[in-house]
C-alpha cells in the first residue's frame, strides 16, 4: 500500500497532535498505529528491500507485544529518539574526510560550484545540525526515562519543533551576514532547497 505525497504529508503534519492525545490520555497504541500506517504507507508497491519489509513487519508485532505487555507507553517515547539519531547520522556522515558536507552539497545542486568561503560555512552549519540533533536526542532520553507524560509530550512533539524551526530562521540572518559578499536567495526559496535533503 503506498500512500500519496499529500496523503503523507498530512499523516506526518497531524502525528505530533495524535501523539500528545494518546501520550496524555493513555491510549499509546493509537499514535503507535499511526506511524505504523505511515511506515506502510511510504513503502514502494514493489519494494524488495528485506531492511524495510522486515521493520514494516516488526512494527505491528512490537505494537501488539508492547500492548499486552503494558508498554505501548515506552514503545511510544523510542521514534523521537530515533528520529533525532537519525537526522544526525544524515548530517553528520557528510562530515567524513573526503565527503561534501550535506549543507555545501544542497548549495551546489542550488548554485552550481561554491566559492570556499561558502563551502566552509555550509560545512560549519552541517557541525551545527549534527550537534543539534545529537542534543535533541539526548533531551529525548532524558524526558523519556524521567518526564511525566504531559511533559515529554510538550517538548517531543511542540517545542522541539519550534527549535527546529527557529534555528531556520535565526540562522538566515546569520549567514547574510556571514557571507555578505553572496548574492542571497529570498528566505522561502532558500529554506525549500535547505528541506530537499540529499541523503545519497
């Protein structure tokens, strides 16, 4: 079953709002299934990638073990986790000696070859990303193993993603002034092309 664009999109808009009602009011499975839908959703009709038809598979299991269990709650708190983890392997294996950094790599599909000013700024902000998602992970943990519910519900699935969004936007300023010399993209534009990550 693959899901559209649009469709997918909205289940991923909505997740963080299922998944502070089913944190709050005990009901983990709901939020559970719906990253489930999600995962199946996303998978191509005719995928034969034996990682992907295997988590597709554990996840409805571990969904069911965790319920009759009475650790749906915990199985909740793992995909923040994972998911920070996940952005900061993204960003951060492109740091490698002999690799373009993953922010050079987006500028250059955007302006072409990049002077070494700009190279080494886009570098410098793929440390900061790195870092910043190590540290949201970190958080992650820590709320999961010592916040209440409502808690860690507020930061996974509000504030973190306000402080996502806010170092978007405190960091275009930022490099205008940085590299004032560049002819810039208007903000919209340059964060679409910062969103369309190159994970290969």
């Amino acid at each position: 079953m693959t899901l559209s664009s649009r469709v997918l999109t909205a289940l991923a808009i909505a997740y963080p709002f299922v998944s502070h009602f089913g944190a709050t009011l005990g009901a983990p499975v709901v939020p559970l299934l719906w990253l489930c839908l999600m995962l199946w959703g996303s998978l191509p009709s005719r995928s034969r990638s034996p990682a992907l038809l295997a988590l597709a598979l554990a996840c409805p299991v571990a969904i069911v073990i965790g319920h009759l269990s009475g650790h749906a709650d915990l199985l909740l708190r793992l995909p923040p986790v994972i998911i920070c983890f996940a952005f900061a392997w993204i960003f951060g294996r492109t740091l490698r000696p002999g690799h373009t950094a993953l922010i050079s790599r987006i500028g250059e599909r955007m302006r072409g070859e990049l002077p070494e000013p700009v190279a080494h700024y886009g570098h410098r902000l793929t440390v900061v990303w790195t870092l910043f998602f190590v540290i949201l992970g970190l958080e992650c943990i820590l709320l999961g193993l010592f916040a209440s519910p409502f808690w860690w519900s507020l930061f996974t699935n509000y504030i973190n993603y306000a402080l996502i969004a806010l170092l978007l936007v405190l960091e275009y300023p930022i490099r205008r002034r940085v590299l004032r010399d560049l002819e810039h993209t208007p903000f919209i534009a340059s964060l679409r092309g910062s969103l369309r990550l190159d994970l290969h």
